[in-house]
C-alpha cells in the first residue's frame, strides 16, 4: 500500500536528517521533492499545489527554521498536513434513523460494488447490527446469484428479486420485507455502467427519491488513481453522496485516490478495502493512513486486528495449558490460525514502526505459502499424533506427508518448530506467568 510514494518520501526525509540545522535552501529542495513525489503518486494538481502551500508557509516560519530538531519538525508538519487533507478524523455509518436503515451503493462496473455490500453486511452483522442485502442490479449477468451466494457464506438474508422487474420496484419491494422481518440495515446493491451516463444517474435519482437513503456510498477502485476521483465528483455532483468506500487499497502503491478524493469533492473516505476476503473491509483512518504513508506505522490497527482476532476464552485456555506443559500441535494450530485471521503477514509488519519501510525479506516473504503447509500436515494426522507428537516414527512421518502432499523433511521442520516453541514456553513458565500479558501467545 502506497509503497511508491512511502519510499519517495522516507528518501527526502532521510536527507533532510541529515542536516545538522536546516535553511531556505535545504527546504525549498526537499519541497520540490515532495511536490514531486506526490504528482507521480497520481495526486490531484490542485491539490498538491494547495497542500505544498501550506506546508510551505509552515516550513519556512520558526516552527522549523529555529528548532533544535528541523527534520523531526519537517516530518510532523507533513504528517499533519497529510491528516488534514485526507479529511482529520474517520467518518463512520450515520446509523441514527428509523429502521430499516436504507443504505445505497453506487458505482462504476468493476469496482468491486458487489463484494464491497457484502464486505459492509459483514462488518455490520460483526457489530450487533441484523443488515439485510438487496440485489437491485439486473443489468449485470450473474448480480442476483452473486450477491446471493455472498449471503449465503455469512447467514446474511439477501431479498431475492424477480429479475424482469425495474430496480426501483426491487427495491420498493425489498424495503417492505425487511421491515416485516424486522431488519435494521438494508443494503442496496445498484447498477453500474462501464462509464458515467444520464441513463444510470436517473435510475439512481429514482431510488434515492424513493427510499430516501440513510447513506449513499460511492464504491471506487483505488487503482484506477485520478479517474476514481473525477468518478467521485460527478457521482457526488449528481446523487450528493455521503461518503466513498476506497477498494483494492492494498494493491494501490501510488495513493492518488486516497489523498485527493476528500479535497476534491469535500466527501470522506469511510471505508476501504485491503482484500478480496469478507473481512478484508476497514473504517479509514485518516490519521492512521498518514503514519503509514511516511513509514511510521499503525500500531492501533494492529492491536484493533489482534484484540478481533483474539479469542479470549481460547487463551485462558491455553494460559492453563501452559501452566501445566500440556501444550500441543493442535494449540499450536490453533495460534497458527489465530495469526492468520489477522491478514497476511505483509500487512501485519507494514504496520510495525520502522517496519513497514523494510524490504521484507524472502524467507518471510514465503511464510504464507509455510503457514498453509503447516496446517495441511496437523490435519493430516490424528487426533493421538496431534497430542502425543513422541510417537510419530518413520512410517507415521511418510503418511502425513503424503497425505499433506508436502515431504517427510517438511513433516520433520515442522515437528522441530513445535518443539522449539514448546521449549520457550517452558523458560516462560519457569520464569513465571504472572508478568506475561493475557493472550500474548494468541
């Protein structure tokens, strides 16, 4: 994510620290880069230009000139003008209305608007909230049975529509049974066309007329740079939108979209999407997105990742375990699986301080592929071989490994790791439980 611009930027400033007190000069320099960098990151022209005019005119005054640390002053400047343009603080769902709640996506074709409605079911469903889904999309083959499916995975009930009928009786409809059913969120999955056009703006006016939405969300591909903005002015021009859902942002190493899409249509970013997985839908943190941006980490997300992935009572178990030395290979799955619904490991060390900017190094690079090895081979043994892993000899050795489709050397490294796992857990407990945070090992 935004790898581009944060090498760019950590290169300016790694210069700039390298000056004992800074002038005119040395900043006049380091702005060009920096107005540069963000130009080649797909950013709005007006935009950098007004931001590197506020910067400017901060950089110039004593803020930076007579600082005892001019380059740590540089880059909190930076950094909170970069807060500021994204918007300063997250904007969230405005849930306070009479149920049930509409909420209208809209979009262009490919940008994810189906997936992206099942992703906001889901993150709605995991807060408390009992949304329902609406395909009123008839134009696209499949949308109906997609969106169904989609459902189906996360019991979420999806209004099953007679695909000859408008999309504003669908809709109409669909509003009728969710109140009936005592829904509280109904989710709107709208058309979309492969460009912008009168046709598809009027049919969208039509719904909004309607149901008068609570939200309307513009759904727009981060990767696609400056045209998901011009897209994100002319929805917000002719719907008056509410916010943007940014998607395919973990593949976006520019980030044009994200810095330009609030000072250009005065609209937040609300949401983006970091995955093509259910889960892989997140509230935009303006403030968080700056710290990455500049390599300094999301240190909050993680722990926001950790304490959802964290199953609380699972590690109370395995503390007692631990207590006793009776950890297993199937704790150790469990872990295993416990790390993995945090995201993949990219993500989780972009958001490590002083991390992030790293070049992640092969062997961890390939860790994936390992964590999915690893699992494959617990489950290819028994219920005994799994808590009792002493009696694995050669001939049990050679049938997990083909039954894991992987070898007996893999079978042996991941038995080696256990025990070395095992072996450190000991030194814990022998220097005592007490000082060890709950679900560190989660």
């Amino acid at each position: 994510m935004f790898d581009s611009l944060t090498n760019k930027l950590n290169s300016v400033f790694k210069r700039l620290r390298g000056h004992g007190k800074l002038n005119e000069q040395n900043i006049t320099e380091a702005l060009k880069e920096v107005r540069l960098a963000l130009l080649e990151a797909d950013v709005h022209f007006k935009v950098v230009k007004e931001f590197m005019e506020r910067i400017r005119t901060r950089a110039m005054g004593q803020e930076v000139l007579e600082s005892l640390t001019p380059a740590q002053q540089m880059i909190k400047i930076v950094h909170e003008e970069l807060i500021s343009l994204m918007g300063g603080v997250s904007s969230g769902l405005n849930l306070s209305y009479k149920i049930p709640i509409p909420i209208m996506l809209v979009g262009l074709q490919g940008s994810g608007k189906t997936t992206t409605l099942a992703k906001l079911g889901k993150f709605l469903k995991d807060k408390g909230r009992r949304p329902y889904l609406v395909p009123a999309d008839v134009r696209r083959p499949a949308a109906i049975e997609q969106l169904s499916k989609l459902g189906e995975q996360m019991d979420i009930p999806v209004f099953q529509p007679n695909p000859h009928e408008s999309p504003l009786m669908i809709c109409q409809k669909s509003f009728r049974w969710a109140d009936a059913e005592n829904g509280d969120v109904l989710l709107i999955d709208t058309a979309g066309r492969l460009h912008i056009d009168e046709a598809l703006m009027e049919e969208l006016k039509e719904i909004r007329k309607e149901l008068t939405p609570r939200e309307i969300l513009l759904v727009a591909d981060a990767m696609t740079g400056q045209d998901a903005v011009n897209v994100a002015q002319k929805f917000n021009e002719a719907l008056d939108i509410n916010g943007v859902i940014l998607t395919k942002l973990d593949g976006d190493a520019r980030g044009g979209a994200a810095l330009s899409i609030k000072a250009v249509t005065g609209k937040p970013i609300k949401f983006i999407g970091v995955g093509e997985k259910l889960d892989a839908l997140e509230i935009f943190h303006p403030d968080r997105m700056a710290s990455r941006i500049l390599g300094m980490g999301d240190v909050l997300s993680l722990i926001e990742k950790a304490q959802e992935a964290i199953d609380t009572k699972k590690a109370q178990e395995l503390e007692k375990k631990l207590l006793k030395d009776t950890f297993t290979l199937e704790d150790f799955l469990e872990q295993l699986q416990q790390i993995k619904k945090m995201g993949s490991l990219e993500q989780i060390m972009s958001m490590i301080p002083g991390v992030g900017r790293l070049k992640l190094p092969q062997d961890l690079q390939g860790s994936e592929k390992d964590l999915v090895k690893v699992e494959a081979i617990i489950n290819s043994m028994t219920k005994e071989e799994r808590r009792s892993p002493e009696i694995l000899n050669g001939s049990r050795r050679l049938r997990i490994a083909k039954g894991s489709g992987t070898t007996v050397q893999d079978v042996n490294q991941l038995l080696k790791q256990y025990l070395q796992a095992k072996k450190m857990l000991r030194q814990f407990k022998r220097g005592g439980m007490r000082g060890i945070p709950r679900g560190l090992f989660s």
